[in-house]
C-alpha cells in the first residue's frame, strides 16, 4: 500500500453509548490534500466518527490529532475543521450572505474583511446573485453549495461532509459529485466524506475507509477495496461478487490450485498461503463472459444454466446455476436487436481476475 502521511491522525479511538460501542479502537492516518471517504451501512459508526473530529462527541478514548497537535480536547470551534451536515442546517432566519458569515462574525473578523470574504466565496461557489435570498428560496443543490461556502468561508484544514448529497435526486447527486470533487482539487485541502453510497464513494474518493460495527474493514484506495478485498464483508458491500469457498490444494512457484466447481484452477498470486488452507474465491460478475462455447483453456470455463436474467440499460445481469451453486454474471448490452441468453450456457472467465481471501 502507499505510504501516507498523516494530517489527521486517528489512534486508538472508541465511543460508547451505554453498552454499545459505536466506535471500537479504530486507528487512521488521513492524507493532507485528499478526498477520503468513511463507507459503511447504516449504523457502522462513520458519522459518529465525523462528530468526534468536529468535536461533537470526545472519545472514551484515543486520541485525535492535526497537524501532529491534539485537538480532542479543544471545542469545535478552535479545531482547524468545519462540517456540512446531511441537512444542512441553514439558518432560516437568516439570508445566504448572513448564514455564509456567521462563522466570521463569532470570530469576531473585522466587518469589510468579512464582506470582502463573503463576496469572494459566494462567488467562488457560483452564489453570487443569490446573496439576498433566505434559504427557503433556494433549490437543494443552491442550499448545499450555500452550507459549503459557510464551512470553507472559516479556510479550514480539514472539510467534514456528513451524507450532503443524500436529499437530492439521482440525476443532480451524480452531477454534484463531480462538482464537490473538482472544488476539493482547486481548494486542495483534506475533504473527509461519510456515505453509505458505494459508487459516491469509489467514483470521488482518493482512498476510502471501509466502516463496519465500529472497525476499520479495510483502507486503501477504491481500486484496491474493490480488486482486492481483504475479507467477505468488503467484497459483497463494496459492489457484487461472486464467492466461492474452496481449499489450497498445492503451490507452485507463483501460482496456486484449487478446485472450483469441479475443474482445478491455476491463480497466479504473491499471497502467503500453504496447502489445505480454506480461501474464499472472489470472482466480480463483469469479469465473466457467457456464451454457448467453451473459451480457450486459458480460461476457466464454467457449463450452467440461466435461471433468471434483468435487463439494466447499460448491462444485463444473469443467474446461473452452476454445479448447484448460484453464479451472478453481468454483460454488456450491445443493443436491443440482440438476444439475451436462457438455458444453458458457459461461463468463462480469465484466471488472473480471481481474488483469494484468506479465511479469518
């Protein structure tokens, strides 16, 4: 894995509430200058670990740290952060100019270097003729370019994003990812972003934290979560796969064998594994090609039989039984004059794109 170094250092840290540990000893070096994403399902612990960087929450214990001073113990405002929460939290009462410089006015900025401020801000996030406009008349994507320019207004080290793209539609959150991406890129300070969402996550995010039960999955960029997870519960949140139990039979050299479906399998790998270790084969189902004929024996073919098949638009996904175990397969539609594929088939698929997971 790269080597990072850490701005925003997280050791050791666990949170409490009663019983239930929401985040257990987790430990992170956060990158200057990236955008890193905590990914999770609901529940996990990432944004009470958002909260705890604001300084919402303090930790039970740990510590965390910026710019290799403490800053757990300091109130939120004196933390070098500022957070743009899921709702967004716009004053009502307040104008766009006015809910844009509140943070400067409880600094106690100087009046024309707070409107001076406000100007280039507003304008920098393309809000500069809505300065008069209370929240209320304001679209959601208006309202969240609005909570940005409130938090980066303050020029923090670190911008915290709790979910801000969740209350808006499918068509206007995926274009607000690419603009929150490109600001992070011109502004080029730590952005930490909290999602459940697996594309939001691998489509803006220089590395990701996979969250689960208040622990660290896995770290690493969103290349190597979705190639090369590290245990079951990444490889199935993070996209589909196709998992297989099966057991080392012997190594040579570079490669290992395993039995799959009833066909030995040569993987090459440079993972540590011995014979009659138990794995887990992680397969993705666009790795895999179906047709009616056997590929060349380079690759692993797979005789089957499609038990159901839903047309996507951009790809069509099958089910097929294969030695009585349930394949997901995914292809490319090339156009509605083809005809997808029933009855039985064969899956092929290159051994070099099957990922050992080591069993627990």
């Amino acid at each position: 894995m790269e080597n990072t170094a850490g701005q925003l250092q997280i050791n050791n840290v666990t949170k409490r509430f009663g019983a239930h540990a929401a985040i257990d000893q987790v430990t992170l070096e956060i990158p200057q200058g990236k955008f890193v994403t905590l990914l999770g399902p609901s529940g996990c612990g990432k944004t009470t670990l958002l909260r705890m960087i604001a300084g919402f929450y303090e930790p039970d214990t740990g510590t965390i740290s910026l710019d290799g001073s403490r800053i757990d113990q300091l109130p939120p405002h004196q933390r070098s952060t500022a957070m743009v929460f899921q709702d967004y939290a716009l004053f009502p009462h307040m104008t766009v100019r006015d809910n844009v410089a509140y943070g400067l006015r409880l600094a106690k900025v100087a009046k024309p270097d707070i409107q001076r401020r406000v100007n280039q801000t507003l304008d920098f996030l393309g809000l500069g003729s809505l300065g008069d406009r209370w929240p209320n008349q304001l679209s959601g994507g208006q309202q969240q370019r609005v909570a940005l320019a409130r938090a980066l207004i303050v020029e923090p080290k670190v911008l915290l994003l709790d979910e801000p793209l969740s209350n808006l539609d499918a068509n206007f959150r995926e274009r607000m990812r690419w603009e929150l991406r490109s600001l992070q890129q011109r502004l080029n300070i730590t952005f930490l972003y909290v999602t459940h969402d697996q594309n939001e996550a691998l489509a803006m995010s220089d590395w990701v934290a996979v969250m689960n039960a208040g622990h660290v999955e896995q770290w690493g960029t969103p290349r190597q979560i979705y190639h090369a997870p590290n245990g079951a519960f990444v490889a199935t949140f993070i996209g589909t796969a196709n998992l297989r139990e099966a057991t080392i039979l012997r190594r040579e050299r570079e490669h290992v064998f395993v039995s799959l479906a009833e066909n030995m399998i040569s993987i090459p790998t440079l993972e540590a594994s011995s014979t009659n270790e138990s794995v887990l084969l992680c397969i993705r189902p666009e790795v895999i090609a179906i047709s009616r004929i056997r590929r060349d024996e380079a690759n692993v073919n797979l005789a089957g039989h499609v038990t159901r098949l839903a047309f996507l638009g951009h790809l069509t996904r099958y089910w097929v039984e294969v030695a009585g175990e349930e394949w997901i397969v995914d292809q490319p539609d090339p156009g509605s004059a083809e005809i997808a594929y029933e009855g039985d088939v064969i899956l092929s698929f290159e051994p070099q794109h099957v990922h050992i997971i080591s069993s627990p």
